[in-house]
C-alpha cells in the first residue's frame, strides 16, 4: 500500500517557509501593500489593499460610507471569503508547478498560516483560518470534513485567545454569516435551481453565490439591527451585482500582493486587469448606498433578536423537512413499478438516510440558537461595572489626575477610549473595572504625556486593535506596530465608527499637519472630535481652547472642556454657538497650573451649564439612552 503521507522534506520546507514569513511578515505586508498601489488609480489601489490585506483605513470616507449603506462593508474586512478564495486560486497554481495532491495541501496549510497574520489576523480571518485549517488537515488524513465541527473549533480557539472577543460585532457577525450559509444555502440554492431551471456550471455556480449571499445576509440582519439600529435595504441587490466581479478582483490582487515580493516584478499587469472590477464595485456600492431610502433606522431588543433566530431556525429546520417530504413522495411514486423488495429497501434507506440529516440539522439549529443566546448575554454584558450593563451608550471621562481620559462604550461594540492620561496611573485597571477586555480604538489627540502616557502603558499590555493619532512620533507609531495596535491617521473630515457611534474629527486641518511642530504650540494641532449617537452628541476639544482653534459644531448635549480648564478667551462664544446642558472638566486635585481657573468656571456658570470636575466629583459616567442621559459621579 502506498504511503500516504507527504514526503518529510516537503513538511521540512513547508515550515522553514512559513517560519521565515512570520518573522518577516511586517515587510511582506508593506511590499504588498506598494505592489496593489502600483499601476492602478488611487481609488482602486485602496480598494484592492482594503480587499486583500484588511487595510481599509486610507479609503476615501465617502466611498467606506457607500459600501456600509449598500451592505458592502465586509468587502473592505478579510474574513473567510479571502480564506475560501485563496485556496481555490492556489490549488491549480500548486498543481501547474507540477505538484501532487498531498504535497498541494501541505503547502495551502503553509500559505493560510502567512495570510491570517498578513491580513491582520482579525476576528473574521481568525475564524476562517481555523476552519480552513481544519478542512485541509481532514483532508490530508483522508476523512470528509465537517464544516460545523470546524466551526466549534474555530469558536473554541479564538475565545480561548482572546474571552473578551465574544462581545466584539465584527466576530459575531462572523460566526452568524458562516453558520447561516452552513444551515440556509443548501435549501436556498435548491429553491433558485428549481425555480430558474439551472444549467452548465456558470448558471450553477451564480445559483451557489447567490444562495450564499442570501443566506449571509438572512443569518446577520437581525444582529446588525440589534447592534447598529440600522439595516440596509439595498444589501441583497447589491451584493447580487457585485458577486460576478468580487472573486476575480480577490484572485487578481492576492496574485499581485504575492508578485510584489519579487523585485521588478510588472504587478502592474494584475493591476490593470483588476481596476475595472474593483471600480464596478465601488459603483455598485454608490448605486445602492447613495439613496436616502437605502438604509432604515430598526431597533431590535433581546427579545425581538431571540425571535428573529427562532424564526430563522425554524426555517432551517422546517423547510429541509419538507424538502426530505417532498423528496420521499416524489422517490415513491417513481418506484412504484419496482420489485417489491428491491423498492422496500430503497425506501427504508432513503428515508433513513434523510431522516439522519435532518435530525441532525435540528441538532445543529438547536446549538446555534442556545450559543446565540449566550454569546449576545455576553455581548450585552461586555460592559458591566457596578450600574450594570451597558444598554445605549456609556460615557465615562475617568478620573486619571491632571490629564484626559475619555472612554465611550456603545452597546454590543468595540469601546473607544480618547487620551489615556498620565503614565503610570493603573489605567489597564481602571478599564477593566469598567468591564472592558479590549479597545476597538484608542485616540492620541496630541503627544503630551498627560494625554499619551497611560495609552503608551497600554501597548502590549492591553488589547488594541487600532492607535489613531493626526501626529504622532516615528517612536510611538512603532511601539502601536509592534503591539498589533495598527496605526491610523486622522485629520479634519475624518470619520471613526463603532456600532451606531459616529466621531467625526473637527480639528486640524491635514494643511496644518504638513508643516514641522518645532515652535508650534501641540495643543492647537490637538484633535478635536464630535461622537453622535443617535440624536446625543459630545464635544472632545482635548487641549484645543476655542481662542486658537475655530469650532461651530453646532449644539451639543455636552462639552468636554478644553485645557483642563485652562484660561481660554474663546469660551463664551464657543457656549454660545454650541449651548450644551452639561460641561466636564478633566483635571488633577491640587494641581500647580491652577486649573480650573475662576474665569473658566464662571463662564459656564454665567451660560447655565451644569459643570462636573473630574477633581471634585471623580470619574463621570454618563449613560445615554434614546432621548435620556443619567449623570454619575464617583463623589
């Protein structure tokens, strides 16, 4: 009998290679990175790294805004679609190279463990390597995969990374879409052959597409209603419309990004191939997000999001069982001439068989909804202190001394946290008590170390998915690098997003930044923010006083006081523009500058506002619901 294995030189090479790629990964990435920038208009070499490598941060935000409208959003994140993609696209190049079988799948377990860190090894790519891992792995031991068994596993792996990733969307959203495809295609693509008479295997394989998206796009909806109030009424058409272009524009930039790494390579063939399609899709996108009736504001609640499952479930469940039925009637009355015997066994068989599908697809169902169960509790419960959950939003300027820290937590979403306050003041501890394990986000206004410092204590020590910043030092920058905290720069028009929380960036104009600091006063180039949740808006003016800095935001529910209070001449004109209810003042007790100072404290009291100081009253919560804010003070 021949050895099945794979030749042990072949495994030798293999991790040799994947080895030296891991170490050299940041370089891979960057080169990469330049090769889907060569030869392509600005718009599509963005789109194609966005696509490819997850890096969707230098995307025009008008174009991010169409995709998210349109229902496009997960074109722009690597998940298990780049995962499926990349091994249907090596195989046959493997296979060119003369390679058997054994040796192929040996080599795809190679490219799929430098692709998940090379795509930035979110939750989404996480997931789908496991699971891609696992199918190969049964594969080359000669047993039939089990996709749902692989699933399991890749949920078990990545809550034993990381426990806090079971409150993150983007991983529920994840497991949602693949357990959706895994229990509703099949029926779905059934019902679309039937009904359009597929033939030939171009038909057959839109018939699969489209019975994937629908099936996606059923398993999700209830989640995004849940987490972001909103839907997308557009999401089936054009994800229908841009299914012909999407694996090809995939194929031909991850044939780029692996011919980058050749000097001198001409990527720029690939390239002008893959332009048009990523420009299709990008016109797709505004097509079908630009309408004002493409997105609808829908509200779920737990109750509501149980139902809209257990409906789906029971679909998952009830229509194979009436396909199974159907099927059973259909095989009786074509053998109903056969001999006897003959036609018992085939019948008893067949029933048999479809009754073991069946059940276990009920099986199956009934995990998922007691897992949804679970998983959505502890994304509601992501957030707990001593009010409780987080149900809207939860505001908390944190009582770090004399610095900033601003953490803003919308339910069911990655939380943000704007400054860190000084080094050295426990702030890992004092996030964790606010029952965050992890930050989608974390802002550096300016790099004064009573804004900066407790984030730098941060890196490596905390989970930090992104470090946004509209200047930062080449030092900093590489300590977020080097923590996986990947570093994102902002400027004037800016958006961040986290659930249904909105921070458009006011403040500096990308103008100002293109001159050096030296001389320039750091607090007139601090970033400015606005968060909108619904209809509750916040003003983060950091360091950025009013005189030097010109704000008109319009009005606000409440303003973050510049400068600690500092003395600032613009004050009252500002409250004047902008007439917010509540005003916060982040500032150390006994502090040497004097802050806040008494004309700082009576402008607001002469405007009316309601002042809370982070020396006085500690840390400041504030949790925002539809139309309420409750006030909390640790006084």
């Amino acid at each position: 009998m021949p050895d099945r294995r794979p030749p042990v030189l072949v495994l030798l090479c293999a991790v040799a290679a994947v080895a030296l790629a891991l170490v050299h990964a940041d370089q891979l990435r960057s080169r990469a990175s330049a090769a889907l920038g060569r030869g392509m208009p600005a718009r599509e070499a963005e789109l194609a790294r966005g696509f490819v490598l997850g890096q969707d941060e230098r995307i025009d935000p008008g174009t991010v805004e169409d995709f998210r409208r349109a229902g496009l959003s997960h074109l722009l994140a690597v998940s298990g679609q780049n995962v499926a993609l990349l091994v249907l696209l090596a195989m046959p190049v493997l296979a060119a190279l003369g390679m058997p079988l054994r040796t192929r799948l040996v080599w795809l377990l190679g490219l799929i463990a430098v692709y998940v860190p090379l795509a930035g090894a979110g939750p989404s790519i996480l997931r789908a390597g496991v699971m891609g891992t696992l199918a190969v792995l049964a594969t080359l031991a000669g047993r039939r995969a089990s996709r749902f068994y692989a699933l399991a596993v890749a949920a078990i792996v990545t809550l034993s990374i990381d426990p806090g990733i079971a409150a993150d969307v983007g991983w529920q959203l994840s497991f949602a879409a693949v357990l959706g495809i895994l229990l509703l295609a099949a029926p779905l693509r059934a019902s679309i052959a039937a009904s359009i008479g597929v033939r030939g295997p171009v038909l057959r394989g839109l018939a699969e597409g489209a019975a994937m998206t629908v099936a996606a796009t059923l398993a999700t909806a209830p989640l995004i209603a849940f987490h972001f109030g909103e839907l997308s009424t557009t999401t089936l058409v054009a994800n229908l419309l841009a299914l012909p272009a999407v694996a090809p524009a995939m194929w031909l930039g991850m044939l780029a990004a692996a011919a980058g790494q050749l000097p001198g390579f001409p990527v720029e063939v690939f390239n002008c191939l893959d332009a048009p399609l990523l420009a299709y899709i990008a016109q797709v996108a505004s097509w079908c997000g630009q309408p004002s009736w493409a997105y609808l504001h829908v509200r779920l609640g737990i109750a509501s999001l149980l139902g809209s499952y257990s409906v789906l479930g029971g679909a998952a469940i009830g229509v194979p069982w009436l396909l199974r039925r159907r099927r059973i009637a259909i095989l009786r009355r074509a053998s109903a001439q056969a001999t006897p015997r003959c036609n018992a066994f085939a019948m008893r068989w067949m029933e048999k068989t479809l009754h073991h599908r069946w059940r276990g697809r009920v099986w199956i169902a009934a995990g998922a909804g007691v897992a949804a169960v679970v998983l959505v509790w502890s994304a509601q419960g992501s957030g707990w202190d001593a009010a409780g959950p987080v149900v809207g939003l939860r505001v908390e300027v944190l009582d770090v001394g004399q610095g900033d820290a601003i953490l803003l937590q919308p339910a069911g979403a990655p939380p943000v946290l704007v400054d860190g306050g000084p080094p050295g003041d426990e702030l890992a501890s004092k996030l964790r008590a606010a029952g965050v394990g992890r930050l989608g986000v974390a802002v550096v206004t300016h790099e004064q170390s009573d804004h900066a410092g407790g984030i730098e204590d941060l890196l490596g020590r905390f989970p930090i998915a992104r470090l946004a910043y509209a200047r930062l030092s080449r030092r900093l920058r590489g300590e977020a690098e080097a923590a996986q905290a990947a570093p994102l720069r902002i400027v004037e028009g800016a958006r961040l997003r986290s659930g249904p929380l909105r921070i458009a960036v006011l403040w500096p104009p990308r103008e100002l930044l293109s001159a050096p600091l030296a001389g320039a006063d750091p607090n007139t180039q601090a970033l400015v923010l606005l968060a909108r949740w619904h209809d509750f808006s916040m003003l983060l003016t950091a360091d950025a006083e009013a005189e030097s800095v010109p704000l008109d935001p319009g009005p606000v529910d409440v303003l973050k006081v510049a400068h600690h209070g500092s003395e600032d001449a613009g004050l009252g004109a500002l409250l004047d523009r902008i007439a917010p209810k509540l005003a916060v003042i982040s500032v150390g007790e006994d502090n040497s500058y004097g802050h806040p100072t008494p004309a700082t404290l009576a402008t607001l009291a002469a405007h009316g506002v309601r002042t809370l100081r982070t020396d006085q009253d500690g840390s400041v919560v504030l949790d925002v619901r539809r139309g309420t804010i409750q006030v909390r003070d640790g006084g």
